[in-house]
C-alpha cells in the first residue's frame, strides 16, 4: 500500500508540476507581450528622452527667470562698471567676477525670452477670449520695489553682501519657478508687452484662465491663436481673426 501510495504522489506532483510549467511559461510568455506593447510607449523604454525633456523645461524655466532679472543685472553691471572707472573700484577677483556673473545671467535671460517667445514650440491654440483685464501696472510696481532694495543698499563689491546677494537670487529663484511666476517679468513690460489676466474657452468648449501676453489690446469675445506654456504664462501667437 505504502509504494502505491508513493506512485500516486510522485505522479500527482508530475502532473503538478507540468501543469504548473505550463502556466509559468504563459505567464513569461504574456509578460513579453506586454513589454513588446510597452516599447510603443516612451515613458516606458525612453527614459533618457523624458529626463532631457526634464533638464530642458528647467534651463528653460531657468533662464525665463534671469530674464525677469535682467534690469536689475543690468544696473548692478553699470554700477559697477562706472565705480572702476571712476577708480572707486579695482578690476579684482571678486569684481571681475561680479562682472562677469551679471553679463552671464544678462545673456542667459535673453536666450530665456527669445527661447519663451520667438523660438517658443508650444503648440498654438485658438481660443475665445471670455473676458481679458489689463494688469500690467499691478505686477510692475511691486516687482520695481525688488529693484530698489537690491540696487541700492547692497554693495555687491563685498564678498559678505555678494554672497548674500546670490542667497537673495536663490531663495527668489525657488519661490519663482516653483509657484511658476513667469508672468511677473519687467523686461516683457519694458518691450512693450501688456499682460492680462484672461477667461477663455478652448477648442474643447472648456472654459479656463490664463495670464497672457501681448502687445496689442485683448478684447472679450474675440478669437485668438495662442502659445500657452501654462495658466501663468502665455503669448499671442496671431492677432484677432
């Protein structure tokens, strides 16, 4: 009885373990199935084109943010320009240095607002504008107190009041692309564009708002081709149709 008993057994664990085969290697089988369809995604496989992207939306976020500076820079950059050669200042490490920095974040802002403007890929959208308020003047005059304060009480030909300067731009830098601030820009203002505070109804027929940009006065009810990079930041592609 014991040997039948044992027969029985190790033919049920044959049986077992060829059924249990067979749904392992189907199991394999679906899981390359899936990978196969997975490779059509890009998320899935390409993930040095998604962490490019990634890098890319930052320098470009990045450099809209010097552009937003870009004044500032500019001032700081004469000052010190005209302290040397009155002989106030030295051409020293630390100035030499300052100079330098502030041309760099000059010419990284401009690439920043060519970039976001003229050589902008997003993709245009024809919209209905809703209702459009012009808000250009709410923004200025609090970011020109900004001006004031860096301008004239730091004296950036100080290693202290240099750093502390480059804190401030830190600190302003990560409030500004984090809460994605693009729209409070002086530079977009001193090149004669006005910035509304826009409701518009998309394609879809979906009703959203957007800050948008442009040099022309936005009217309610009237169509318009925009570039929108989010609610926050956005220019008139064309004008009224």
């Amino acid at each position: 009885m014991s040997i039948c008993f044992a027969i029985k057994n190790f033919l049920k664990f044959c049986l077992n373990f060829t059924i249990n085969k067979k749904i392992f290697l189907k199991y394999i089988k679906n899981i390359k199935k899936n990978i196969k369809k997975c490779v059509k995604v890009p998320y899935c496989i390409n993930k040095k084109k998604i962490v490019k992207n990634f890098y890319m939306k930052f320098l470009k976020n990045l450099f809209l943010y010097f552009s937003a500076f870009i004044p500032l820079f500019f001032l700081l950059a004469v000052k010190l320009l005209v302290d040397i050669l009155n002989n106030n200042l030295t051409w020293n490490f630390l100035n030499t240095f300052t100079f330098c920095l502030l041309c760099t974040f000059i010419a990284l802002g401009t690439i920043g607002i060519l970039w976001s403007t003229i050589f902008n890929r997003d993709k245009i959208l024809q919209i209905t504008v809703v209702s459009a308020q012009d808000i250009t003047d709410k923004y200025f005059l609090q970011y020109f107190s900004l001006f004031v304060m860096f301008a004239i009480p730091l004296d950036i030909s100080y290693f202290n009041e240099f750093f502390i300067f480059l804190i401030i731009l830190i600190f302003i830098a990560i409030v500004y692309i984090n809460c994605g601030l693009y729209f409070i820009n002086p530079l977009l203002n001193i090149l004669g564009f006005k910035f509304y505070d826009t409701t518009y109804i998309n394609q879809n027929g979906e009703q959203k708002t957007a800050k948008i940009f442009s040099k022309k006065t936005i009217f309610a009810n009237q169509k318009y081709k925009v570039k929108i990079k989010n609610e926050h930041f956005a220019f008139i592609s064309k004008d009224k149709n």
